[in-house]
C-alpha cells in the first residue's frame, strides 16, 4: 500500500541501528523521532520537492508551498529562513529518507545478501510513491544542486550520493568477490548498471500495470543476481 505523501516521515534510525547510516552527514538521518512541529515541517519538505520540481526552484514562491500544504505563507518562516533554506533542507530530507529506507538494518543479513537486499529495497522505494520519487530524483540531480544550492550543502550531498555508491561498490565485491578484478566487465560499470537498473524502475513504473511493486523489485533482484554471480 502507497504512503499518502501528506503524512510522510523520514525513516528514523536508533544509534543501535545506525550501521550503513552512521558516515552520513545528513540532518535528516540525526534527529529524534518526528513530534507534531518536524511533521508540519515534513509535510512542507514532501511538498517542497514537488513543487521544486513540478515548477521550477526559480519559478516557485513561499506562498504557493504554503497553499500545497494549507497554511499561511508566514507560516514557512516559523521553520525556514528563506527558500534557500527550504530547498537545501528538502534536498537533505530526500536523501535522508531514501538512504533510511534502503540502509536501515542492512548489516542484519549475510554480507553476500546484503547487495540484493539493498536493490530490492531501493526498486521498492521508487515504487512506494512514484510521483514523490520522480520529483527527488529532479532535485538531486548534480548539475541542478550546483547551480542552485550553496557550495557548502552541494558538497555534502554529493558526498551523500558517492557515499551511497561507495556501499553499493563494496557490496558488488562482497557477493561477488571475482568482480574487483574481471578483465571483461570494469567495476564502475557494473556498480553504475546496478544502480542505474533500480533508480529508474520510477521512470516506467505504473501502480496499475501488471506487476506491483513488490514484484518489479522481486525481478531486480533476479536480474542482479544473473549479472553479478553468473
């Protein structure tokens, strides 16, 4: 079943449970569990990146961010100093919530499994919303975050995507140790293909076609495997 987006809370992982998460630089991946004024604040970050870019940064105001989610505009700044803030903070709230979502509890299975889990997790996570997660993809995009946010914010979450690939890179390695070093198929490659097969089920998926969610992620998977172990 689709989260409504209104009522959407980033993943919040225990110390405990920290793992994979734990060398990310990410306000989102920090605080406690949400009380009612970070779900108010949620809520203008889910619509914030819709908005941002259905829209365009440049072309989108305070006051229509504030009619998407029914308050006043004067209202944001209880929570943000400008849109320059609410654009950086919606960036971090994007990436914090698809690496809680993918990471939270990895270290839990067999390290040959981990890299499986992690795509399935990650083709799931682009099937939840697909709406919210076409609009995520837009805003951390690269070239986009290098023109419009500070250089500061831009370098940390850049950092937060190699960091993520960082772990996909290694996982490769775990369930497939002869990939460090095969002459046919470059490692980069091989992590950019896996990559690139789960972030993009958003691009083509359709909650009323054929397959759910669930099953496009079940034959990521498969298809995973095949590359990777055959």
């Amino acid at each position: 079943m689709n989260q409504d987006s209104r009522d959407r809370d980033v993943v919040i992982a225990t110390p405990e449970q920290a793992g994979y998460l734990k060398d990310f630089d990410l306000v989102g991946l920090r605080h406690d569990a949400p009380d009612d004024e970070q779900a108010t604040k949620n809520r203008l970050l889910v619509a914030a990146v819709k908005l941002f870019a259905d829209r365009g940064y440049e072309a989108s105001s305070m006051r229509e961010l504030a009619a998407e989610v029914g308050v006043k505009a004067p209202a944001i700044y209880n929570h943000f100093d400008s849109k320059t803030q609410v654009l950086s903070t919606a960036v971090d709230y994007a990436l914090s919530d698809f690496l809680a979502s993918v990471l939270t509890g990895l270290e839990e299975f067999p390290k040959q499994e981990r890299l499986f889990e992690l795509l399935r997790r990650h083709a799931r996570y682009k099937t939840n919303d697909v709406a919210l997660a076409r609009a995520q993809d837009k805003l951390v995009d690269a070239d986009f975050m290098r023109r419009v946010l500070p250089p500061a914010s831009y370098d940390r979450y850049t950092a937060a995507l190699a960091g993520y690939r960082a772990i996909v890179r290694d996982l490769v390695v775990a369930a497939a140790p002869q990939s460090e070093h095969d002459p046919a198929v470059n490692l980069p490659v091989l992590v950019s293909a896996l990559i690139e097969m789960v972030d993009r089920v958003s691009s083509w998926f359709r909650p009323d076609g054929t397959l759910s969610g669930d099953e496009i992620a079940d034959q990521c998977v498969v298809i995973a495997r095949r590359i990777v172990v055959s």
